[in-house]
C-alpha cells in the first residue's frame, strides 16, 4: 500500500515538475509569441475571416457570402492567367538562380589569388534593395535609351520591347529576380562549399579522381542540405515577389506579369476589393504550403546531412 502510494505521489511530483517546466518555458518565449500573434497568427486568421465575406472599400464587412470568392476565382479567367504567370515566373526563376549562384559559388571558392574581390562582386546584389535594383534594369531595359537594345543594335538585331511586349515582360522581370536573388544564394552555397572537409578531396586525388568526378560524388552530395535549404528559400520568394514587378510592369502588359502577389495588391488596395483578396491570399498561402510539403517529403530523400 504504501509502495503504491509513493508511486502516486512521485507521478504527481513528475506532472508538477512537468507543469512548471511548461509554464517557464512559456514565460520566456512569451515575448516571441506576443509579437508572432499580432504580426502573423492574428493577420492570417483575419485573412481567412475576410475571404468569407463581402467589404466595402474601407474593408468593413457587409454580407457574408461563405466560399463565393473561391469559386469565383476558379472560374475566373483572369485569375487563372496571374496563375500561369506564376508558375513560369517559378519556373523561369528557381532552377536559373539556383545554377548560377552555385556556379559563381564553386568558382569563388578556388584557392586563387584575388579570389576575395570577386566574393565581394558575387555577393553585392544581396546589399541592394528591390527598389533600386528594378529601378537598375528599368533603365538597362529603355526602349531607346537602354543597354541591351544598343547592343543589339550594334550587331544588326532590331530592338526588342522588353517591358511592353507580352512575349518578353515576364522573361525580363524574371531575369531582374534572378540577379538580385543571386547574391543571398551565392553566400549560402559558399558557406556549404566551405564546410567541406578538405580530406574527402585529398583522398579522392590519390584515387585518381578528377575534377568532374569530385564535383559530382563530393561537392554536390555534401552540399546537398544547403542546395535544399536555398531551394526551398527560392521557391517561397518566387511566389512573393512584388517590388521589381510593380517598379518594371505594373503587372503589365495584358496581366502578363500580374502575378498572384501583384493581383492581391490590385484587388484590395486599387479596387478595394479586400473579401476578393483575402480569397487569393489563402489560395497563394496553401500553394506556398503545398510546394513545401512536398520538397520536403521528396527533395529531402535525397539530401546527405553526412
């Protein structure tokens, strides 16, 4: 009996310890969850709450039409358009800034004199705001006045509408993204690279591997968590992108380049339309979600932590 009874009262010691534990853990990370409650929990909750309902143009709700907005958007060829415009601006986007930025990595990574300057080059689009640097290609991509259409006037090609061609205004912001993503992804991957014992490459020379052979079963294996951490980075940015879009297009020409952040910021703050929004902000959210989810469950088979 009073085996048993030591054994409840250590159980109950267990739960307080537990509780209390609980409690001061709370305590301490109660800062952190104050402001993640009002700067995201809260936002997304009143995201979803809006989508059910209609506004007026000061966001008030008026009338609760419950999932009206989402069926609307499925069946609107407008929104299926932003979704196309999307997808390609990922495609165009991820796989290009993710080959160049370990390509700069794995060259700024040699032994080489002067190596530093072009670490410094490599990296430098990471310190310059979206603003500026859509405000950089704005002027590279002038009709008249620009960059590449001199240069291609020079060789004999006719100049090329970047920003107001439907054909070329999504490849052109694309290629704005992809040198101002490049500098973060380029830092990352050549911390991996760094990180990477120097012994593997000694032991695979003395066994008569070459370059390409140490690239492809030593480099690219160990740094496969950091390619599947900028992979993952670089596909969640590709769906936020804004400021160079707004800047070089205004979601133009034709909602060629209305990607879905843009078509929000269209819908609620130039039609006021927040009820809309708020619909394609979750639909955006659970696309970002989904995407994850599966880099996650397939991309991370293939990554060696060792």
């Amino acid at each position: 009996m009073s085996k048993s009874i030591e054994n409840i009262e250590r159980k109950n010691n267990k739960r307080q310890k537990a509780i209390k534990n609980l409690l001061t853990a709370l305590l301490y990370l109660s800062p952190a969850l104050i402001i993640m409650g009002a700067f995201l929990f809260y936002p997304m909750i009143k995201t979803l709450y809006y989508s059910f309902f209609v506004t007026n143009s000061r966001g008030e709700t008026i009338r609760y039409i419950g999932l009206e907005h989402y069926l609307y958007l499925f069946e609107s060829q407008a929104f299926r358009t932003s979704m196309k415009a999307t997808f390609l601006f990922a495609l165009y986007t991820v796989p290009t800034t993710i080959i160049l930025s370990l390509f700069l990595a794995i060259i700024a990574n040699e032994k080489v004199k002067g190596i530093p300057f072009f670490r410094v080059v490599f990296s430098s689009t990471l310190g310059i705001s979206v603003a500026a640097g859509a405000t950089i290609w704005l002027l590279l991509f002038h009709p008249s006045l620009g960059v590449f259409n001199s240069l291609l006037n020079a060789i004999g090609i006719s100049d090329i509408q970047w920003l107001t061609s439907p054909n070329w205004a999504l490849i052109s912001v694309s290629i704005t993204t992809i040198w101002m993503n490049i500098g973060f992804n380029f830092i990352i991957l050549l911390g991996g690279l760094q990180n990477i014992s120097e012994e593997l490459y000694e032991s695979a020379k003395i066994d008569g591997a070459g370059y390409w052979n140490q690239l492809f079963n030593i480099t690219i294996p160990m740094l496969s968590p950091t390619l599947f951490f900028v992979s993952v980075v670089t596909i969640i940015n590709s769906f936020q992108s804004f400021g160079q879009i707004d800047i070089l297009t205004g979601g133009g020409p034709n909602n060629s380049t209305n990607l879905i952040v843009y078509s929000i910021y269209r819908e609620a703050f130039e039609n006021g339309f927040f009820g809309s929004a708020s619909a394609q902000a979750i639909v955006l959210f659970a696309l970002v979600l989904v995407f994850t989810f599966i880099q996650f469950k397939v991309g991370e088979k293939k990554v060696h932590y060792q």
